[in-house]
C-alpha cells in the first residue's frame, strides 16, 4: 500500500503553517492519521539545519551556493529517515514547502543557475514526488504588510529569508509561478487572499480528490 504526500507552498505570508493544521485536523476527523513535516527540518538533522539557515546569527554571510546545498542536505535526511517509510506504510503526509522552494527561493530568488539546482535537487530526492502541491498564492506587496505585522506581533527569533528585499521576493513568486505553469496537473493555485475558511475550502476540494483512490485502495 502506498500513501498520500501533500506539499503546501509559497512565499512568506500565505498562511501555510495555518492551512496545514486545518487540513491536518479535517483528515483526523475522517480517521486518517496525516504526518505532519517543516521544510528545512522534520528530523534532528534538519532541525540543526533550519537553525543555521534561519536563525543563528552565524548565518549573516552564507552564500546562495552553501544555502542551497544545506537546503537539499535536511531534504535528504528527511526524505530518507520520514517521507519514505511513511509512504510505504500507507501514510499521509503533509509537508510545509518541499523541492519547489528550493527552484523558487535559490533558483529564481537567489539566482542561481536552475539546471544546477535542479540537479542538487534531484541527487535529494531521488525519484520522489509529492502527489499534490498546493501553492497558497498572495501578491509581493500582501506578502511584505503580513511580514511586517507578523514581525512586529512576535519576540521570535530572526528569520534571515525575511530580511531578503521586495525585489527578492518579486523573483520568488514568478518561480513559483513558472513551477505552476509547467506542473498543473500536480500544483494548483489557491488565492490565499480570502478569509482563512474560504482558503481551507478550496485547499480540501483538491485533496478530496486524491484521498477517493487512497480511500478506496
């Protein structure tokens, strides 16, 4: 038996973090049991790496090319260590971003060669695909008022990605963009603009269909 992997993306402030919880609670409600993963992150190893990534103040000069490796080195732990076994022992798992980030914020974002990335990608993964992807979509400027407010409500710790400038951004949600136009079949556009209920609406409508052949293998 084989399991159900959903990945949300998006540029900072679409409100996956929120969109994953409820459609993890609605899955549990139906009697699923959705594992629940963070990118970078989801094990020990790349716990330790979303920190140097994100948070430590070591972290002020890393160049694109060590982010994009360290990026794909907690991909790989995970992948390995959580998304595989749960897979093949009939799981669904949720994951909070996956590989299109990466193209999005090192390819497009950081401006790295893509093929490149695309390949730094591929050795992480391996054949390995989520069976969804739903890109939770807000424009540049929604996108830099909920950053702003999110940093002014909260004592949390820095978040280097969130330092990036307008233009950075800008670059991150045309390659998303350009991931979407490329893979519709896999990646669908939720207009993450709307109320939180009419988000998670639109989000369930695309996993009721993949959960009717899971349910009924």
């Amino acid at each position: 038996m084989s399991g159900l992997f959903i990945t949300l993306e998006g540029t900072e402030g679409g409100g996956k973090s929120t969109q994953i919880a409820l459609l993890a609670d609605r899955l549990r409600k139906l009697g699923h049991r959705p594992r629940l993963l963070r990118e970078p992150g989801g094990t020990p190893i790349g716990e330790e790496i979303r920190h140097l990534l994100k948070h430590s103040e070591s972290n002020r000069l890393m160049m694109p090319e060590t982010e994009l490796l360290l990026m794909n080195a907690s991909r790989a732990q995970l992948v390995r260590e959580v998304i595989q076994p749960a897979l093949a022992a009939g799981e669904i798992v949720l994951s909070d971003r996956f590989h299109d980030s990466t193209t999005a914020y090192q390819g497009y974002g950081r401006q790295l060669d893509l093929a490149l990335v695309r390949s730094v990608i591929g050795f992480a993964i391996g054949p390995l695909r989520p069976h969804l992807t739903l890109l939770l979509c807000v424009p540049t400027t929604v996108s830099e008022a909920r950053r702003q407010a999110r940093q002014a409500s909260t004592a949390g710790p820095r978040d280097r990605f969130e330092e990036a400038d307008r233009t950075f951004f800008e670059r991150v949600e045309r390659g998303f963009l350009h991931i979407a136009e490329a893979e519709p079949e896999r990646v669908k556009l939720v207009d993450a603009t709307r109320s939180i209920d009419a988000v998670h609406d639109d989000i369930w409508r695309h996993v009721a269909v993949q959960l009717n052949p899971l349910d009924e293998g």
